[in-house]
C-alpha cells in the first residue's frame, strides 16, 4: 500500500468530517458563533483547515525519512554542460546491473538542463557495500550522429547519504561530449 495515498486519504477524511461538523453545527445553533469562545465558525473551519496542511507536510516529510532513511539513501543528479556537440535524447541508469531509472527528454528539458539547471534522476535505497553504478546517454553529436557513450563508477556505501552525479560535458579538444560519474563529497 502506498503510504502517500494512504496519508492524504486519511488527512481528506479529517479534513471532510472537520467541515461537516462545523455546518452541522452553524445549522444547529442558527448563529454563526462557536459555543466556547465567541469566535465564528467560519474562522473555526479556517484553523482547521491550516492545521490540516500542517499535519499533510509534516507527514509527507515522516514519509520521506521512513522510505529513505540517511543509512541507506542515494541520490542521482544529472547535470548537462553541452549544446555545441551533444543533444541530449535519453539517460539510463543502473545500480548493480538492474536498471532503476530511465529518462527522456524533451526540447523544453534540454534547454533548462542547458542554461545550467540540474535534475534529480533517481533516489532510493542501498545497502551498505560496493556497489556499481552505471550511467548510459543517448543523444546526437556533432554532425548529426547518434551518440551513446556510458560512465561507470564503483562506490562504497556507508551509513551516510550517497549522492552521485551525472556529469555530460562538451569537450573542446576532440569535439565530443563526455559522460561521467562523480561522487558528492
């Protein structure tokens, strides 16, 4: 079960029988002043609702620390340094010969990886130990070719985060993008 789905089904629950209280209350008393303190209803159903958009981030915070606690989380960012030799088509990764994330990206996600911006291409869990990391890209080089290059990086998890870093770069000295992995220290 998704906790996710779960949560918010929950939170609309509270949040669904908290109105529905709230009006069978405003009908009951014909007023629109709550019965303890003097403050209206309307302001009362306002509280709750922030309350309720409160308690949904702190869960979805919970959620995150539960699905990937710091002793076995890694991180995979994908960050594009190119335009004159390589349009990038298509990014594959796989984490100890099982494929984990796979991407394709569209003209719009070029241009923003371009003007420097970095995406998050996976997070999940590993235990701790040697694991191989393998990075593939598909794209057109220069002159039109297709071009498909990969980066392999082993890397030793500890009880700490593992960030990783997907690194497409031009390279003025052989006309070539190249592809490489690099661990976040």
């Amino acid at each position: 079960m998704n906790l996710k789905r779960s949560t918010t089904r929950i939170l609309g629950g509270i949040l669904a029988t908290m109105l529905l209280v709230a009006q069978q209350a405003m009908a009951a008393d014909g007023a629109a002043v709550g019965p303890e303190d003097g403050e209206p209803v309307a302001a009362q159903v306002e509280d709750l609702k922030k309350l309720v958009i409160d308690i949904n981030r702190d869960m979805f915070i919970l959620e995150e620390d539960l699905l990937f606690p710091a002793n076995t989380q890694v991180t995979v960012f994908l960050s594009v340094n190119t335009g004159q030799f390589l349009k990038l088509d298509a990014v594959k990764l796989k984490i100890n010969e099982e494929v984990v994330a796979a991407h394709l990206y569209t003209d719009r996600q070029n241009r923003a990886l371009e003007r420097g911006g970095m995406q998050r291409l996976y997070t999940g869990n590993l235990k701790t130990g040697t694991h191989e990391i393998t990075a593939f890209v598909e794209g057109m080089g220069p002159d039109q070719r297709e071009y498909k290059q990969a980066a392999t990086l082993n890397v030793e998890k500890d009880s700490e985060v593992l960030a990783l870093e997907i690194r497409i770069q031009d390279q003025s000295s052989n006309y070539q993008p190249t592809v490489s992995l690099v661990e976040w220290e």
